[in-house]
C-alpha cells in the first residue's frame, strides 16, 4: 500500500487547489485553481504569481518536530479543518474583536485509500479535552488536563490544535485548512449560493437568518448565519448548530457539482482569487500547484460518499454547558478512521451529537440530509 507521506509528495507532483467543508466550500475553489491553469495554458505566469501570493501557510511540521503520532503506511489521508471565529479586520462585523481567536468549527476529514469516499468527524468545540503542552510566540503554554477544545487555537494556533486533536485521535494531520468568516462567505457569493430546503422556519436575530420554511439559494450572509446559528434550531446547543453544518456540508458540495467554472475565464479566476485569499493551510500546501494535486486527491468524492459523524460525547455532570467525550466510543471511532475503515454506526449511538433532530431541518438539492450516514 502507498505511504501516506508519498500520497502527499505524490500529490504535491501536480498542479493544486482544494479543502473541505464548510469546508468543502474550499474545494470548489481549489478546483477552480486546476481549471484556470487548465484554460490559461502557459500565458499565466502573473496569475500564478498573484495567486501563490494570496495564500497563507503555517509550518505545522517545523513547529511540533517529532512529537507526533507515526504515520500509517495505509495510503489514507488526514485533514484538520477549522472554521476561524476571529473578528480582527473585516470579521469584525461578527462581534467585538477581543484580541484572540478559537476554533469555531472543527472537522477531521479521513480520505480513504483508492480517494472515493470520506469520513467528516466534528468535534464539539465545547469539548473538555486534555489539551497539550504547546508553544506559542517563542513562549510553552503548560498543559491542561480540562480545557475546551477550541481553546488549544486560542493559546497555541494552528500547531496547538494539530497537536491537540493528534493527541485525542493518535492519528497524525496530514494536511491543515483554516477558513475565517469572510472568506467564507465571499466564496459562497462567487459560487453563486447554495440551494437548499429548510423542512421548518429558522429564525435567530443573533446570527441575522430569517428563512422560511422551504426552497432557497443562499449567499455568503445567509450561508455563514446558518452554520453560525445556535437558538434558531433545535435545543440551542452547538451540538445542534454542528448537525445544521453537516447538513450545510452535504448540500454544498452537491452544489459544487452544478457549477461550471470552466464557461468563464473571469469566473473561474474570481473563484481562484476568493479561495486562496480565504485559505490558511500548512506550508507543505501553501502553493497553487500543491493546492491542486491535492485537489485531483479529492475530487472523485461526492455527497453520497461522505459520511458525517460527530464526536461521540455526552454532557459534563458539572456543566451542562460542556460535553466529554464518551471514550470508549470515542476511541472505536479513532481506531476506525487509523485503519482506514468505515466509522461503526454503533460508535456514535446514544451519544448526545446523534440525539438532536437539528440535522434534519435541512436538505440539500438532491434531499440529502445532514444526519444521514454514508453507506459503508
């Protein structure tokens, strides 16, 4: 079987664009990447330029050295991808910018062997894990042995959260996406907003979304109010707002399967441009013809072959306003995605991600639902 670090040089061979989720929203614009130089031929070397020098790249591998766990020799790939709750700069319209940053949303994102299917675990920003010792701006942030998931972003960055979510899983990153707030939603508006279905009205003054029960297409607005929305749906807990991303996930990508960039030069470079000025990733992705090896890893990969999970958890007994992780469930899942194997439906039931009906509020243009499991 390939090696997972020769995937990844394999990938870095061809010319690159891509990501996941709200998450997959970047994938359409890595993809986008591939077209233009498709179309552009060898009269692109401006373009080029531009693009390489939108993109952001962190060097997770030079930050944690060798402490981490040991790549698997299955031919899998592994993916963080954060959401970004800044509100420095243009985020700042999202709510007072108190000098730090957390995760808002967190996906692993396994690739299995043979590139056809995917697994999408959440975790539970709220999660009380045993986060690591990091190191930030030259100084060790000490570990801690009950600290919220999304905290590791806040006192150590990007390498922070690689290294916490490597310690809860054993399994190592392969790669690292981060998308902020307007980058997201400006890639929703170049995409031309997502079409899909809400079975039941959504109203939440704090996240400014006001639907109607029925069918619509989304902007950027609307689209990021959704995946931000806690008290318009459900119970109002994030492990509801996590099933309205996955249900927001699936229609997206079926939506990236109706766009075609390639009737438009202009287009496709707007895609291009919003993408990679969105994108943070690790240095060894951190360029336009990496981005798009890495885009023809995942392309063959559509709505039906993604299976969305959460982190089996349940509520902490000393704050219902926290979650644990159930582990041994938990660790039936992270064994699963180490030997690239299908997450088991038992894993994850009972636990308190899979008992809320918020997932079942959306449905995307093919009726897919984000609480539905991939066949296995």
């Amino acid at each position: 079987m390939a090696d997972k670090r020769k995937s990844t040089r394999g990938a870095a061979r061809h010319r690159a664009g891509g990501a996941t989720g709200r998450r997959k929203a970047l994938l359409i614009g890595i993809w986008s990447l591939a077209g233009l130089l498709v179309l552009g031929g060898t009269g692109l070397g401006y373009l080029y330029f531009r693009l390489n020098g939108n993109l952001d790249g962190v060097n997770i591998n030079g930050a944690l050295g060798r402490d981490r766990p040991q790549n698997v020799d299955n031919g899998s790939m592994d993916i963080l991808v954060l959401g970004s709750d800044s509100r420095a700069g243009k985020n700042r319209a999202y709510g007072k910018d108190e000098g730090a940053s957390r995760s808002d949303t967190a996906m692993v994102v396994h690739v299995y062997q043979g590139r056809k299917r995917a697994t999408v675990v959440s975790i539970p920003r709220d999660t009380l894990v045993a986060r690591p010792q990091c190191a930030k701006d030259g100084k060790q942030v000490p570990a801690v042995d009950r600290a919220m998931f999304n905290t590791a972003y806040e006192v150590g960055g990007p390498a922070c959260a690689v290294k916490t979510v490597e310690s809860m899983t054993g399994i190592r990153m392969d790669h690292y996406l981060e998308v902020d707030f307007t980058g997201f939603k400006n890639l929703v508006d170049k995409l031309g907003g997502v079409e899909l279905t809400t079975t039941e009205p959504i109203h939440d003054p704090q996240s400014h979304l006001d639907l109607a029960a029925g069918r619509h297409t989304l902007d950027g607005e609307q689209s990021l109010g959704l995946v931000r929305t806690r008290h318009g749906v459900g119970d109002g807990s994030d492990l509801g707002r996590i099933k309205l991303q996955q249900a927001f996930v699936k229609a997206l990508i079926d939506q990236m399967e109706n766009v075609d960039v390639f009737s438009s030069p202009k287009k496709l470079f707007d895609l291009a441009d919003v993408s990679t000025k969105a994108l943070t990733t690790d240095s060894e992705l951190a360029s336009v013809d990496r981005l798009l090896g890495f885009a023809r890893d995942l392309k063959g990969i559509d709505s039906r072959h993604v299976d969305m999970v959460t982190l089996p958890v349940r509520y902490d007994p000393a704050n219902p306003n926290r979650v644990i992780p159930v582990e041994s469930r938990a660790r039936q899942v992270w064994q699963a995605l180490h030997d690239d194997r299908p997450v088991p439906k038992a894993a994850t039931k009972g636990s308190a991600g899979d008992e809320t009906a918020a997932g079942g509020v959306i449905r995307s243009s093919r009726g897919h639902a984000g609480s539905e499991r991939a066949p296995s």
